[in-house]
C-alpha cells in the first residue's frame, strides 16, 4: 500500500507549524521505538542511541521532508501544481537588482491569518528552504543534497 503524495505533501506542510507540546507526543513515540530497538531500560537517556542511529528529532524530520520537496520542485522532479507554487527570488522582476538575486532564496508569499496560511506548501517550503545555509541549498546533485541537510539538521539536534 503505498501513501499518495497530496497526502504527504499536506502532512509535512501541516506537522512544519504544529505546537511543541503536539511534537513531543510524536518524539516520546520515536524515543520509545528507539529504545525498543535497542532494548534500552525506560529511564535510560535516549539522545545518545538517536544520534547513533541518525535519527533526527521530529522538527528537523519534518525539515529534511520539506527541503526535499522544494529541491524537486526546484528540478523538475515534482509535480506541476508544485513547481507552479515555489519561486525563486531571481525570477522576479522588482528584486533584478538586489543582492538577494544571487542566493538561492525563494519567494515566501504573505498571508493574512498566521494559523491557516502558514501552513500552506506555498508559504511553508520556501520558508523553511530560506532558513538553510547557503552551503546546503547550493548542492545540485540530489544524493549530496540530501546527504549534507541530513548532516546540517542533525548537528542541529546534538
């Protein structure tokens, strides 16, 4: 059974604005599976087996899944209805001559209410691409992409 991308899409851009105390349950149920896996005691501290593991947190999970779905709409790999949404700021015409035209930054969209609009892919993405280092959004081939937000979100989490 496979999980149909709009889900996916709705899931990761919904979990980038959900409130701390909704994350925590997400992570107390990783934290147990990791200890599970490893048959650690219920008391016994559970960052060191998620580093070992690589298992990033939840938030920096829920990053590594958004990033990935910008960086295909930014090649091509993702659907259209995607790509249509996802604008880099050197395509517009008013930001030509800003230094900005330079990076890699996107165009994040304003919105009117902060608890709906935000948690749209169209304002989501690109404002989670915008908050990577620039070593990061510069890599090209996919494989290196991943690897090295994979590695920046997880020496996030130490």
């Amino acid at each position: 059974m496979s999980i149909p991308l709009t889900f996916i899409i709705t899931h990761n851009s919904v979990m980038s604005t959900t409130q701390k105390c909704d994350l925590d349950r997400l992570q107390f149920v990783i934290n147990a599976a990791a200890r599970l896996t490893s048959d650690l005691c219920r008391y016994d501290h559970v960052t060191p087996l998620l580093n070992d593991l690589h298992w990033p947190s939840v938030p920096e999970r829920i990053t590594y899944e958004l990033c990935i779905l910008v960086f295909n709409c930014l090649h091509g790999t993702a659907p259209q209805y995607l790509q249509d949404v996802i604008q880099p700021v050197a395509e517009v015409t008013s930001h030509r001559r800003l230094q900005s035209v330079l990076s890699s930054a996107l165009v994040v969209p304003a919105t009117r209410r902060s608890s709906l609009g935000d948690r749209a892919f169209a304002v989501a993405g690109p404002r989670t691409w915008n908050s990577l280092p620039e070593f990061v959004t510069d890599c090209s081939p996919p494989l290196t992409f991943k690897k090295y937000l994979k590695t920046y979100l997880l020496s996030l989490s130490l």
